[in-house]
C-alpha cells in the first residue's frame, strides 16, 4: 500500500511548532529584564571589601614615619599595626585605627581608589626595623579587606644636645623629655670598640637631661652610646683632652708658662687650666725647642672655661707636631696685632678646639715669612668675634711659597670679622667651610675671602652654613675676584638683610626672613632659632650648639 506525503500539511505542523518555541524563549527573555542579573548567590566567606591598591613609604624619620596609602571604596576607618619581627606580624607592638572622614586627601582622585592619603605615625625608636600593614573597615557592614604590608628601617636617632670632653673625663646632656635607661661610653680601638663603662640612669639623672663620666684617658677617642632599653637613641664619638703620653701639668694662675715649658721633662706636654679662673699672660708666650707638642687644655668647671688674657700672642722656637688649644677662652684685649706670626718654622697641627677667640686687631694668624710649613688648620667647635677689624682678616696666608695641606673651619660661629674671612696666596688641598655661622653687624666687609685662581684650592667644600648680619651697611662679594670656577654655597643660606653684592654666594638659598627675625639674639651671640620659626634648614646648617 502505497501512502501519499502531503508537504503542505507538514510544513504547517513544522510552523505551528517554530512559533511555540519562540513565544516560550520571548516570554523567557521578557522574564529575565525584570531581575537583576547580578544578584548571585555569596559565600558569606568571600564578602569582603578590596584592600588598598597602593601602600608605600613616603618619609621615614628617627622617630617618625610618613605612610602613603590610596582608599578603599566603603572604607569607614583603616587599621595600621606595627611589628618588629619582619613581615611576621606574630606580636603586634602598636595598633592605630584612623576613622576615614578626618583623613585629608594628599592627591585626591575621582573615586576612593584613586586618592592618595599621608598619615604621619610618631614616637618610634630610631636605628630600627618596623614591619606595617594596613587594612580597611566598614563598621555598619561588618566587612573589611585584606592585609597590605611593608617593612622600612628608622635612621639613627640622636638625642644627645651636647657632649663636653675634659682631660679625664666627659659631660654628657641629651633632651630630658626622651625616655632612657642606660649609657654606655666605649674607646675606639683600629678594628673594633672596647667598652669600657655602662652607666644605669637613675631619675634625677633623666629629669636633668646630663651625667658626667669619669675615669677617661687623656687625648683619647672614644663613642658614647645612650639607650632605652634595647633601643639605640643617641651616638656621638669624642675626643679626650691633651695628650695620652707626655707629661700633664696642672696650671695656676700666676704660672709662668714659659717656665713650665722649658722644665717640662717630656717633648709632649698638656697645659691643664682650671674653667672660672683668669690667667693673666701679659708677655709673649714663646714655646721652646724641647716642646714639641702643646696643648692647651681648659678643665670647664660648672660650665666655666678658663680664661687666657694672652695679649701678646704666641711664637714657637723650632719646629713643632701639634699647637692645640682646647675648651679655653682666648682675649687678646685688642693687644697683639698679629696673635700668631710664625718664623721659619713647620707645624704639623695648628688647631682650635672648642674655644672661644675674641678681641684680635688683625688676625689670628698671620704667614708672611718664607720657609714656612703649616700641614693643617683646623678650627671646630669655636666662637670668633670680634677679630681682624683693623685688617688682614681672621686668617692671613700671604706668601704663596708656603706649604700647606688643608684649612678646616667647622660647627663654629664667626662674628665680626674683619676685611676678609681668610687672605690665601698659597695653594692647598682642601678649604672645608661646614656648619658654621657667618655675621657681621656694624663690621664691613667687601670680600668674605681673597685668594689666587691661579692657587685656587685644590678642593673647596662650603656648605650647610648661614651667612647673616647686615655687614655694617657694605655689600659683600664671595670673594675679591670671581672665584665661582672653583667656590660654590651648596645648602648654605643667606638671611634677607643679608646684603650680597655682584659676586654671588652661588647656589646659596635666600631666606626672606631677617636675622632679628630668625635667631634670638644675635648680636649678643645667641643663635638659637625664635620659637615658631620655620626654617629649612634647622638642625642641618649653622652651627649646631645653637640646634
């Protein structure tokens, strides 16, 4: 039996059934618009906010540290803790939580993830390794992130205000608000260090800020080391007064110095005068051939140096290793023109040391004789006023067949100086001009230095000092020619009464502030910063007994 297919009866059945099927995927789609499409179901486990896209250092301080963070998208307060244990986190030594409405945009951006925060994190201990991370919190939701982490270390810190060697002994004052336990003094040995005496601070000790250390050796080197607990909060290395070898001789006034030289039994002697007396020296001290080495050396008493009227200034028999002065008050009461006018002698170390120099007519030292040898000078730690106002300047090396290695004047205040800072015909290794002071009130001065190019030092490093004062009216060049081929002020600063003349202090930065308005009392030599004063380069330049 044969059966006829009727094409057009299946072809309407096949239509029929293409339409019922894209009603039904129509009014599945039309479905589909009205729900959210994103609502999936969450593990509970999951729900939490993204953490921090960016978490760095920006400024890390002694004491203190800058963190630089961006947002976190519904971000109501951030978690920072603090450990020493490297990345561990295992013991938490500091949380802060820092609620998100009072952080400050640093670099605000569009949305949350894109602005930058800085948030400052004081009290820590300085020579230290921290490890931070951070995490974000949204306290109505119970949600937050994940942990960013970062480890930085803290530089030295140093609390010490100031140290004050004696010949036997050292006194020691560091800032009494900072927390302490211990010091620890140690001498300085080729390889290492040996330390010597650990001191346990008891509380009058801390109240006042200040210790003494007894039982030292003579013209040693030694580090001191102050410490709260484990933690390192102050360093400094001394030197000891006079000489470790030798002989020492105690001074009275009324001594005669020349005498004491000449019966010295040692090539090596160590002149100890006693801080609140006056030695009254009314001849020239001429140093004899058998004294070789010569200090000088102030014993301070209640923070008294003693005072040396040496009114007729100092000559050498012979040739000599080292001519120190040390922790003393030299007065030339206007009297010896020339303080130091060698002959044709040699000095291996001609240096001032903690001193305080005044009331020279011309200049402390003066070299206009041939044949003449000075290795190095070396001024630090010094106050100079009131020198040179009749001429020739502090420092006058006039004869260019002089030998000499280096100058060094440093951490020192200079005021008043007379015609020019220094007058050098010779030509040296270095001319080092760091930390220091520079003003003139009433006093002109046209030049700060006069020197040959064609003797131009080999090196010349100026930096980190202030130059101030109002230079009696007289604006002042860097020097009597253009010497910026080789003399340049990189991190010195010139204050606004500053008057500089044609010959610039290059690279020098100019302060609008004023003298009277940066210091306290300048003119009676009191450079301590006013209180409120914002200055750059506070605890960097000048000099640092005024930090």
């Amino acid at each position: 039996m044969i059966t006829k297919i009727n094409k057009k009866s299946n072809a309407k059945r096949l239509a029929v059934k293409v339409f019922s099927y894209l009603l039904l995927l129509t009014s599945y789609l039309l479905a589909s618009c009205t729900e959210n499409a994103n609502e999936w179901p969450i593990d509970p486990s999951y729900e939490r906010l993204y953490r921090t896209t960016h978490f760095e250092l920006e400024e890390t301080h002694p004491t203190s540290v800058v963190l630089k963070f961006n947002g976190v998208i519904e971000a109501t307060k951030y978690v920072f803790e603090f450990s020493l244990d490297s990345m561990q986190f295992a013991e938490i030594i500091r949380t802060e939580e820092v609620m998100a409405d009072t952080l400050t945009p640093y670099s605000p951006g569009k949305t949350a993830v894109q602005t930058e925060y800085l948030k400052l994190f004081e009290d820590l201990y300085g020579t230290t390794r921290y490890s931070v991370r951070v995490k974000a919190v949204n306290e109505n939701k119970g949600t937050e992130s994940g942990w960013f982490g970062l480890s930085f270390m803290t530089p030295a810190e140093q609390i010490f205000t100031s140290v004050t060697p004696g010949i036997t002994d050292v006194n020691f004052k560091w800032e009494a608000d900072k927390t302490v336990s211990t010091l620890r003094v140690g001498q300085i040995q080729e390889k290492d260090t040996t330390w010597l005496q650990t001191v346990n601070l008891t509380a009058d000790m801390q109240r006042a800020g200040e210790t003494l250390v007894s039982d030292l050796t003579p013209g040693t080197n030694y580090i001191a080391q102050i410490l709260n607990g484990e933690f390192l909060r102050g360093t400094w290395k001394f030197r000891t007064l006079g000489s470790a070898v030798g002989q020492t001789i105690e001074v009275n006034p009324g001594d005669d110095l020349l005498t004491l030289l000449t019966e010295a039994t040692e090539e090596t002697v160590t002149l100890v005068f006693t801080g609140g007396q006056e030695y009254d020296i009314p001849n020239q001290l001429r140093i004899p051939e058998n004294a070789v080495n010569v200090y000088f050396a102030g014993k301070v008493v209640n923070g008294q140096k003693p005072v040396l009227n040496m009114i007729k200034g100092l000559r050498l028999s012979g040739n000599k290793g080292n001519i120190c002065f040390q922790s003393v008050v030299m007065d030339d009461k206007m009297g010896e023109a020339y303080w130091f006018n060698p002959d044709k002698n040699s000095v291996d170390l001609f240096s001032f040391q903690g001193c305080e120099i005044r009331n020279i007519p011309r200049t402390l030292l003066y070299i206009n004789n041939d044949g003449v040898t000075f290795r190095q000078i070396s001024i630090d730690d010094c106050i100079i006023n009131n020198v040179g106002t009749s001429g020739y300047g502090m420092l006058n090396i006039g004869k260019n067949s002089c030998v000499m290695e280096t100058i060094s004047i440093t951490n020192s205040t200079l005021k008043e100086i007379g015609d020019q800072m220094m007058d050098l015909r010779c030509q040296i290794d270095l001319f080092k001009f760091e930390r220091c002071i520079f003003c003139n009130y009433t006093t002109k001065l046209q030049k700060w230095i006069r020197a040959d190019n064609k003797r131009a030092p080999k090196e010349a490093v100026v930096t980190n000092s202030i130059f101030c004062g109002p230079n009696g009216g007289q604006k002042m060049n860097h020097g009597y020619q253009d010497y910026s081929g080789w003399l340049e002020f990189s991190g010195c600063y010139l204050t606004g009464d500053f008057p500089e003349d044609s010959r610039k202090f290059t690279n020098a930065i100019h302060l609008d502030l004023t003298t009277d308005q940066l210091f306290e009392d300048p003119q009676n030599l009191n450079f301590h910063l006013k209180e409120g004063v914002t200055f750059k380069g506070k605890g960097v330049a000048g000099d640092p007994r005024w930090w």
